[in-house]
C-alpha cells in the first residue's frame, strides 16, 4: 500500500465530509465554489492551448467523425455511460438534489439548461484537452492518434506531461490540478448525498444523527478505497471502471427506473404530478420518451454490449486473468441483483395469495401530498442544520 495514496484518499473523504455533513444547505453554497470555478480554468486554459504551435491538428482530430464507430458496441456504451455520468442519472444524485427543491420549481427549465449547458461543457474540455495534445503531437514529430490515451491516463500522465513543457509551466499545472481537485470533490458529494439522505428518508427518526452516519459512510467508503492505493490498485481501477460503474450496469438499472414509473407509476400519474407543480401536463413527445423511447433504447444498448462483449484489457497489453474478470461480473452484479432480489423479498414478505402480492407490488401506493412531501424534507433539513 502506497503511504502517500491512502493520505491523498483520506484528505478526499475528509474534504467530502467537511461539505455534506451539514447537508445541502451547506454544500449548495460550496458549490458555487467547485463548480465555476474549473470553468475559470477551462477557458483560461482554452486560450492557452489555441494559441500553442499544433494545436490545429489536435483540434481536427477531435472533430472529425470516424463514421465506422457506430458498429462498435463498445462505443454505444460508452457513450451512454458518458452521458449518465455527466448528468448523474442511475446513481441517485438527481432525485436526491431534487428532492429538496419548492414543489413548484420549474424543472423542465432546469432541465433545459442542465441538458444545453452539460454537452457545451463537454464540448469545452475536449477542446482544451485536443488543442494541447495536437501541441505534444507537435513537438514529437507524431500524429495526434499516437500520443491520445483514454482513461486516467490522459488526465494524469499525458496532458500534466505537455503542461510541464509550456512557459510558466508551474501556473498552468496549478490551475489543471485545482480544475481536477474541485471536479473531484464535486463528484464525490453528490452520490454520498444522495446515500445519506436515502438512509434519513427511510428512517426519519436517524434525522438527528446526520453527522454520524455521514461520517460512518464517509469512513467506510475510505476503506472501500484502500485497494485502488496498493501498487495493483490501476488494475483494479481498471476493473471496476469496466463492471462495476459500466454503462452495462447503470442501463440495467436506469431501464427498471423508466419502466418502473412510466408503467407501473403510469405517465397520467406523472402528468398529474408534473400538471400540479407546474400548471400543465407534459406534451405527447415526453410521454412517448418516457413509455418507449427510452426503455427501448437502454433494452438495445444493452444487449448489444452483451452480445458484443469482449473480457477487458488495461493498457492495450495486460488480460485480466479469469478469476479477474468474475470479480469483474461480481461487481456488476452486486448492483444488478438488488431489484430482483428485492422483488423477491417483497413478494415472499407481503401477506395474501401471489396474485394478490404481485397485484400489491405494481399498483402505486396512496401517500400523502407532495407539498407535505417537500415540507416535511425541509423540516428534515432545517433539524439537521441545527442537530
């Protein structure tokens, strides 16, 4: 185990904690912090990197389309994991940084803008990221194909190392790192703010001890860590990057959640829901989108990884051995498994005949109104602010 790392490990979780553990009232102010800032830096680094010598040939590479990739499974999935990760779907950090909004908040207009602003971001650091390395391409008499890397690489070994090369080479690395440590830390709260909350949701009485199970959880995702600081932990990096938090996984799961409400919840429910919050029911598109499209296309993107699948490689040399790739599936598994277990346990815990179980697992259950809903969040919040 690398001494250093697991320090770098444990300052991040303490960071983690010092934010959420007052809630989101806290954490929504910092925030504002970790997120414009890595924007200050992105466009102060875009205008370093247009301006270095090459940085035209990195800037065509990045945009021009390599049409034969829409056969590739690996790319849809890729993608749609891209696009989960970006905008937090399937993890349970949107529902829960909803869930503290006033009952008429204007989300179609938050999701406007969370869906306008996310692609140009992306758009932004691929083309703070290409235009330098069309500069390393440059100063190594190579094609910006040879030097391009995927995963942690390019953001730890090869963009640092072009860093290093440009006059005032110790600002640039400072703002890069920054720019990382605040994504970092951002990425970081919002899904141990949503495992939080899950847990005072379902026991409301635990509300007055918000710090302690923040920092048991905080704790034990600690030690969840420790092995990616040992001097194999790239691998397994590697390896739950690939199972673990794979588009796979998270369409397996994203499918049950749109099938779920849009089915089972039923899209009049919603439309009443979204009718009372806003004043009016959604258009046909989105209920179409909600009842087929997406289901459809997490069901098609899926088996097409499946039936597409190929064992994973780190660093385009090293097979994982096989016992390394069934820990990979166990990974997967441990969250795939939870919804039919769950089911299972649901329909052998609940009393009356099996029809009569199902029937009781599928019909939406009467609760109370939204506006107590969100009041009673507040009020949960409120608690904690002063716990």
């Amino acid at each position: 185990m690398r001494l250093e790392l697991t320090l770098y490990l444990f300052l991040s979780w303490a960071i983690v904690y010092l934010v959420i553990w007052r809630g989101l009232h806290q954490s929504g102010k910092i925030v504002w912090v970790t997120a414009i800032f890595p924007y200050v830096c992105l466009f102060i680094l875009l205008v370093r990197g247009v301006t270095l010598d090459g940085s035209l040939d990195g800037l065509l590479f990045y945009i021009t389309p390599d049409w034969s990739q829409l056969l590739n499974a690996k790319v849809w999935v890729a993608a749609g994991t891209q696009v989960f990760y970006t905008f937090g779907i399937g993890v349970g950090s949107v529902v829960t940084l909803g869930s503290y909004n006033k009952f008429h908040q204007n989300f179609f207009r938050d999701s406007a803008m969370v869906c306008t602003i996310n692609p140009l971001t992306s758009l932004l650091a691929g083309t703070v990221i290409f235009s330098v390395l069309g500069h390393m391409a440059h100063l190594a008499h190579k094609s910006v194909g040879d030097v391009v890397k995927s995963g942690p690489g390019l953001a730890f070994l090869v963009y640092p190392d072009v860093v290093t090369r440009m006059p005032a080479a110790t600002v640039w690395s400072i703002l890069f790192f920054l720019m990382l440590l605040c994504l970092g830390i951002n990425s970081q709260f919002c899904p141990s703010e949503a495992i939080v909350s899950g847990i005072i949701d379902q026991w409301p009485t635990l509300i007055g001890r918000r710090k302690l199970i923040t920092l048991l959880m905080v704790i034990f995702q600690f030690l969840l860590g420790l092995p990616m600081v040992t001097e194999g932990g790239m691998y397994l990096l590697q390896l739950m990057d690939n199972y673990a938090v794979t588009g796979i996984t998270l369409l397996f799961i994203v499918f049950f959640q749109a099938i779920t409400l849009s089915w089972i919840y039923g899209t009049s429910n919603i439309s009443d829901n979204i009718k009372a919050m806003l004043g009016k029911r959604p258009n046909f598109l989105f209920r179409l989108s909600w009842t087929f499209i997406v289901p459809a296309m997490c069901v098609s993107i899926f088996l097409f990884s499946v039936i597409k699948y190929a064992p994973p490689v780190y660093a385009k040399t090293y097979e994982y051995p096989w016992w390394g790739e069934m820990l990979g599936w166990f990974m997967a598994l441990v969250s795939m498994l939870m919804i039919p277990l769950y089911m299972a346990y649901y329909i052998f815990t609940t009393p009356g005949s099996l029809k009569e179980r199902i029937s009781a697992g599928i019909t939406p259950q009467s609760t109370t109104s939204d506006d107590e809903k969100v009041e009673r969040k507040y009020m949960f919040s409120n608690m904690a602010l002063q716990a």
